[in-house]
C-alpha cells in the first residue's frame, strides 16, 4: 500500500468527540427535585419515629404503673365526750383587743368605731344548759345550729394555716347508675338512678367510695358526678357485700380533674368508732337521710343496744331521734367530723319504723376493708349468742359462743359442729364472745383451714373437742 492511501485512511478513522452541552435548567430542576423529596422522606421519617417510639418504647421497656396500696384501718382510739366534742367545732368568742393607754390620765379609750358585743362563751356548763330541758333563748338555740351548719359546709384551717379540717360535705359524693334503653323509635334513651356515697380510703390509685348496692344493682354503668356542672367520672364496681347491701365503687384519681383533688375538694372520711356508751351523743346524718340527695339531719343517738345476727356476721344498730325516709342513705357523724354509723333500712319493728338507723362503724371496718381491697369474705356457716354471766354461774355453762344454729351443708356442719356447742377458741385465740367470732373470721380467707376449739354437753358435763375446718368463700 502506497503511503498516500495510507494517509488517507489513518485520517478517516480519526474521531472528534465534541463535549455536550450542559442543561442548566433541567440541572436545577433535578437538584430542585432531590431536596424535596428529602425534605419529604425525612419529615415522614420524622413523624413515624414520633408515633412509633412510645409503642416500642413501652414494649422493649414497659413503664411500671403504680400499684394500690391496701386499705387497713387503725384500730379504735379512745372519742371525745359529745360535750367536748361540740365545745371544740362551736367558736368561741374572739378576745376583745386590749385598750389603748390613755397618756393624758383622761380616762378615755381609743375603741373601734363599730365594735359589737361579743357573744358569751359557750362553756361546757352553758352546754349543759342549753341541751336540758331549761328553757334557752333563741340566740342560744341559734348558735348552736349555726356550729352545726358549719361543721357541714365549712372548711376550716387550724391557728397557724397549717392543717386544714374539710367540711363534712368533703366526704359525700354523688355516684349515678346508668342504663341505655331502646324505645319503639329505636331511639336510644338513658335512665339512671343515684346513691349518695362517702369516700372510704385513697390507695394511692384509686378513690373508695361505700354506697348502697341496691340502688345501683342494676345499672350498665357507673360514673362519679362532681360539682353543679355534673362533671362525670368513669366509676368501677369493687366489691359487693349482700349481707349489708354495701359496695365499694372506685374511681381513678388520674381522672378526676385536679381541682376537685385540691384541699377544699374531694377528702377522705375519717371513720370512728361505735362502743362505748353512745345513747345521747349528738350526731348529724348526711347524704340522703330524707330520700333526697344532699339532704341534712341532726339529732343524738338514742339507743345502741340493739343487735343483728346472722350466720358468720353480727352488727350493732345505732337508733337516733332523727325522723328520716324508709329509703334513707348516707353516714352519721360525730361533732369530731367521725363517721360513727353507716344508715341503713330500718330493722327495727317497735315503733320506731320512721327514725334514722345505722349500723355501727366498728363491725362494718373490717368489711368496708375487705371490699376494698378486693378480698373474698371466709364462710364457715355458724350463728351463735354469747354466754352471759349468769348463764355462765346459774347453768355452768362455759363462756363463749353458744351455737343456736348451723347451716345446711356448710363447711362447719361438714366438719361436725353442732347447735348447742360452745366455741372457746379459734387458731389458738380465746372467744369470749359472737362479735369476737365474727372479727376472727373476717381476718381470714377462703380455703384456709382453721382450727376450732368447742365444749359439747356429754352426759352432765362439757368436754372439749377440736374441729379442723376448711372454709369456703362468700
């Protein structure tokens, strides 16, 4: 091949590569592109992280939620005498400042310039007075109920501010049973009915409130109504006691808006006690004594020997002069602002049928403990009355409980107790008496077995003999 030809196709397969052009705009409509869609992707990252992370979190490490704290009450102390009792809730008269030197020896005083008399002090005799049957005048009467009315609406703070004392209708609340019905419209249409309940015990979770089971037995729901705008609290049945017509309703307190949690709001009853010589104690009954809500009463109690027995139970009956509705709910105070009673149908068939009763506030303790606590009632089936001293002197029968009755298939009857067999002791503690039965058995559990100690009459004589019984639940 020649070198011309050669050349010639050494300059044919040259190549001349031109560098394109660049598209400004459509490289800033990409770039424009890319950070939107980062912009995007990472607010959606974001938000689902924000969603996510508390269910993950709460999943790898759940967050422990309080746990309730067990209602136990403190035993019984020692109450005031109802004259001490009112003398410290009535004011007494605000000492009169003292006068001012008079520096010129004129005589005259600087003294307010509206200064009212003040009111005689109302000492214990004074108290006496007004309370016999000597006649009083109306101021007298006046301050008194005055006090009273106090004592009911009123909060008070102590000398230094410190410690604040909550007003009776603190401790009341309002609990309304719901229930939703269809009428022929297949129009939905909610009826309720209302208990008037006293805060019990705060677990730390929950506020316990007793109210009267039959009145709220057959609703769907139950909500806590506050205040005069009915603010409404989602409320939870407890625990049920059939033998008193008693339940605990409780309510979270994560739920009830803080000012209703805040000193001058919702409080917790302080619960007395109900031995000892009552007849004549002033009481005021609070709730719905006279079959309507938020209703009032005042008087004294004037009978508490009355008893109720039943198998395993046993409950003092506090009798007042306070005429009230067969319907009656509610609590009785004390002038110390002490739940003492807890009102109940009238039991009693001597006349009486329209006076306030209540069962006392010793035997209903370890129940209102129980039901909140959620605790099953321990069942052994057994009635009894005590052994008296003069039973115990004139027949020589041992002290006691006398078995008047056993019930049918009942773990007692099961086990081989009788009627006529005197209980001595139980787990190795003394009984001395019915109501002393009933506390020891209220300590206990279903399922647990208990060792019973009895006198049974054998030929003329008494011969002692151990049962063990496993008890069933109620």
């Amino acid at each position: 091949m020649s070198q011309k030809e050669q050349k010639n196709q050494n300059e044919f397969m040259i190549e001349k590569i031109k560098t394109r052009p660049i598209n400004r705009k459509k490289l800033i409509r990409r770039t424009i592109i890319t950070v939107v869609m980062a912009v995007i992707f990472g607010t959606v990252a974001c938000v689902t992280f924000l969603v996510l992370e508390p269910v993950i979190s709460n999943r790898l490490y759940p967050e422990e939620k309080p746990q309730p704290q067990p209602v136990i009450f403190p035993e019984d102390q020692e109450e005031m005498s109802p004259e001490e009792m009112l003398a410290e809730n009535i004011p007494s008269a605000s000492p009169s400042p003292s006068p001012t030197p008079d520096p010129d020896g004129s005589g005259s005083e600087d003294l307010p310039a509206e200064e009212s008399p003040s009111p005689e002090p109302l000492t214990e005799e004074r108290l006496r007075e007004i309370l016999s049957d000597k006649k009083s005048d109306q101021e007298d009467y006046a301050q008194v109920y005055k006090a009273l009315q106090d004592l009911v609406s009123k909060g008070s703070y102590n000398e230094d501010g410190s410690v604040y004392k909550p007003a009776l209708s603190q401790y009341m609340v309002t609990i309304r049973g719901v229930t939703s019905n269809v009428d022929w419209f297949d129009d939905i249409q909610e009826s309720s009915n209302q208990a008037s309940g006293i805060i019990v015990a705060d677990n730390g979770v929950e506020l316990l409130i007793l109210v009267k089971f039959s009145a709220l037995e057959k609703s769907e729901n139950l909500v806590l109504v506050l205040g005069e705008e009915e603010y409404r609290v989602n409320a939870q049945l407890k625990g049920i006691d059939k033998d008193t017509n008693f339940a605990i309703v409780a309510v979270e307190r994560s739920a009830i808006p803080e000012k209703y949690l805040a000193t001058e709001g919702l409080a917790v009853a302080s619960l007395g006690f109900s031995t000892g010589r009552l007849a004549g104690t002033p009481v005021i009954a609070l709730g719905s004594p006279m079959g309507i809500n938020n209703s009032v009463g005042y008087g004294m109690i004037t009978s508490a020997e009355f008893q109720i027995t039943g198998p395993d139970r046993s409950y003092n009956v506090l009798l007042t002069d306070i005429s009230g509705s067969k319907n009656a709910e509610g609590v009785l105070f004390n002038l110390n602002g002490q739940v003492i009673g807890i009102i109940t149908e009238n039991k009693l068939e001597n006349g009486t049928e329209n006076m306030i009763t209540a069962y006392g506030i010793t035997d209903m303790k370890r129940i209102i403990e129980k039901l909140s606590n959620g605790s099953p009632f321990a069942y052994m089936g057994i009635t009894g009355i005590d052994v008296t001293q003069y039973v115990h002197t004139e027949l020589g029968v041992p002290f006691g409980v006398y078995v008047t009755n056993v019930q049918m298939e009942s773990p007692a009857m099961l086990a081989g107790i009788q009627a006529g067999d005197i209980i001595t002791a139980m787990n190795g503690v003394n009984i001395s008496s019915y109501g002393n039965y009933c506390s020891q058995l209220m300590q206990l559990e279903p399922e647990q077995t208990v060792q019973l100690a009895v006198e049974r009459p054998s030929q003329g004589a008494y011969r002692e003999m151990v049962f063990s019984i496993q008890l069933g639940g109620n």
